[in-house]
C-alpha cells in the first residue's frame, strides 16, 4: 500500500523531471486503479501548461505575419502579457502538483 502512494505522489512531482513520460509510463504499466487516477490527474495537469504554450505559439505566429508594421508595439504588448498569464499557470501548476504529491503521501 505504501508503494501506491509513493507512486501516485511520484507522478504529480515528476513534473519537475519528467512531465509527461513518467505518469503515462505508469498509467499503462501499475494495475492499481487508484495509481490509475493520479497517474491520469498527473499527466493531465502536466498537459495544462503546454497546451496553453501551443495556443499562445498559433497565435503569435498567425499575428506576426497578419499585423502591419506600424501595428507591432500593441501585438508585442499582447505576446508578451499572454506570456505573463502563460508564466503564472505554469507556477500554479507546479504548486499544484506539488500539493497533491504532499497529499496522496499523508
């Protein structure tokens, strides 16, 4: 049993080491339902961060080569608010998942 918690706890801190490898690779390899579930939580929260890098990314590509010249400073201020917001979910995410690892050991 205490294997389990070390386990599911070792999923949500592997963000720091491993974000996406270490909770798919025990999803498919641990039997244990509840692994399953922290394993899924902790691959899905790893996921949040990126997804938002990726939208951010389309954006400022399809802006950059969409904005005139004169029109660079505002979509600059844009980018770089987007990347503010971008920087405070991935911290949120951090803290996240650190207290869920503190969480499943208790």
């Amino acid at each position: 049993m205490e294997q389990n918690k070390v386990l599911s706890a070792l999923c949500y801190i592997s963000l720091l080491f491993a974000p996406f490898l270490l909770p798919l690779i025990v999803y498919f390899v641990v039997k244990d339902s509840e692994v399953k579930f922290h394993a899924k939580r902790a691959f899905l929260s790893h996921l949040i961060p990126v997804v938002f890098l990726i939208l951010i990314s389309l954006f400022g590509v399809i802006g950059m080569f969409s904005s005139y010249y004169y029109d660079m400073n505002s979509f600059a201020y844009i980018i770089f608010g987007l990347m503010a917001v971008y920087m405070i979910i991935s911290i949120a995410c951090i803290i996240w998942n650190i207290i869920q690892a503190i969480r499943v050991i208790r």
